[in-house]
C-alpha cells in the first residue's frame, strides 16, 4: 500500500505503509537510537511528532508491555527505513505494525531517510501529514504552515487525577507533565514513595504532602506555556528540594530567571552524554 509523507516545504516522500491505516500530521522529527524504539514511540515527550529513526531497521524485537513508558501514547506516526518481517525475541508479545494499528498510529517505510534527516538538520524541524494521497500536496503544505501543532499538548498527556506509587522511603511528589513510566520504576526501585500530581498542581497542594523532594518530569511542548507551573517552583524551592528532567528541568530553568528556546532541530535519541 503507497503511503506518502508531504512536508510543510512542499516535498513528497513516497513508501509503504504500516501500521494504522489512517492520516496524520506532526512536527516531523528524528530520533539517533540504534535501539528502544518502543520506548521512543511511547514517550509522551514526543506528544503529536512524526519521528523518524536514523536506524536504517527497526522492529526486529518487537513489542512487549514491560517497555512502555506510557500506555495511550500521542505521537503522530512513525517512518523508518525498514520494519524488520520477522520479529523475533524471547520476551515479544507482538510485532510493531500490529502495535502501532492497534493505537492507531500510521507508520511508513521504504523512503530515503537519511536524505530527510539531512533536510531537518539543514532547515529544522518542518510540519508534515502522512496520507495515502499526494493528490492535494500543495494546499496541504499551505495548512501545515499554519498550523501550531503542539499548542496546550501538555494539558493532553498530564494526568487528569493523583495518584499514588507506594514505597517505605522518602516521599517524594512528582509533578507530571507527560511522564515516562520509567522514572516512577527507577524511583520505585529506591523505594520512594510517590504521589503523582497533574501539571497544574499549586504550590499549596504540593507542600500540603510534606515531601522531601519534588520530581518535575519529562513533558512535550514549549516550556514558555507552563508559567503557573513556573510559579508553583518558586515559592516550593524554598521549602524541598526539586530535581527537574527535560519539561520539568525547563521550567525549573524560567523560574529562576534562565530563558529557553527551540532547538533548530532537537536532541533525540539514547546517545546524547550530558
């Protein structure tokens, strides 16, 4: 099945299809991991992006549920290179076109990836739309030039409610603003005791819970929307201590005073030493 991927410049990628059989627009984005695809995928981070894997194959070990870093992930599409046929690995419980129709997420292989990766590191991150027909490129490209795909995303992928991930240790209060479940299982491991609370949660309601530190989390979007949450820092940094990861660390940054700005194109990937 032809599938193509049209960008917000005009360009048309023609490949394969997989996954959902469906359309779908997104800042087109491009991940440098030689593995964890399924975590990629899954992280709430990257809330309505296409992402593109460098990595020429990937779905060579398929899914499993002890992987998933959120369980209704909103990215917007997937393309690669090549989808590996036959999966095979001890601890698979499906295969990644399956996963990805079943969460209905459009994928599409068989393009010139490298040549796309180059376009986005030369001019930045371009808006795209996966669809089945090339017919109406060009006023797609006008729309998606118009477009602020990624407005209010963290109010999408926050939890809506508190709750808890119970240890015997330090309390700490996590501040969601699109959390990998793999920070709660490193925190759980270390036997914290955790309360996860929505991105808008006040000042008052955080220090209400006696912590003895806050956790902001990873999150998608621009930092610059989350003033209330910037607020909510200053005044709970005089009281605990607070660690800050990707989103979290951002607003961190504009509650004391530092400025924040979109990367040309981004750093995304497993490999980036800090």
């Amino acid at each position: 099945m032809k599938r193509y991927l049209i960008l917000e410049d005009g360009s048309i990628y023609e490949g394969e299809g997989f996954g959902a059989d469906c359309e779908s627009s997104g800042e087109v984005v491009f991940t440098t991991g030689m593995t964890g695809y399924q975590e990629a995928i899954t992280d709430q981070s990257y809330a309505d992006q296409i992402l593109v894997f460098t990595n020429p194959l990937i779905g060579n070990y398929g899914i499993t549920l002890a992987d998933y870093e959120s369980l209704e992930p909103q990215i917007k599409g997937v393309i690669c290179h090549q989808v590996a046929r036959h999966p095979d690995n001890w601890r698979m419980q499906t295969t990644l076109p399956k996963f990805l129709k079943q969460l209905n997420i459009p994928g599409l292989q068989g393009i010139d990836t490298r040549e796309l990766v180059k376009k986005l590191r030369i001019h930045g991150t371009l808006k795209g739309r996966i669809t089945d027909s090339k017919e109406n490129a060009v006023s797609i490209a006008q729309e998606l030039k118009q477009r602020n795909i990624t407005q209010g995303v963290i109010s999408r992928v926050s939890t809506k409610n508190s709750y808890p991930v119970p240890g015997s240790k330090r309390n700490i209060v996590v501040v969601d603003f699109g959390i990998k479940h793999s920070i709660l299982r490193e925190l759980a491991e270390r036997d914290c005791n955790c309360i996860v609370l929505p991105y808008t949660a006040t000042a008052e309601e955080i220090l209400n819970l006696n912590p003895d530190g806050v956790l902001l989390s990873n999150g998608p979007g621009n930092p610059e929307e989350m003033l209330m949450a910037a607020k909510m820092v200053q005044e709970v940094e005089k009281h605990v201590p607070l660690f800050g990861i990707c989103m979290g660390h951002q607003v961190f940054a504009l509650a004391n005073g530092a400025s924040t700005y979109k990367m040309k194109f981004g750093h995304r990937g497993f490999n980036h030493p800090v």
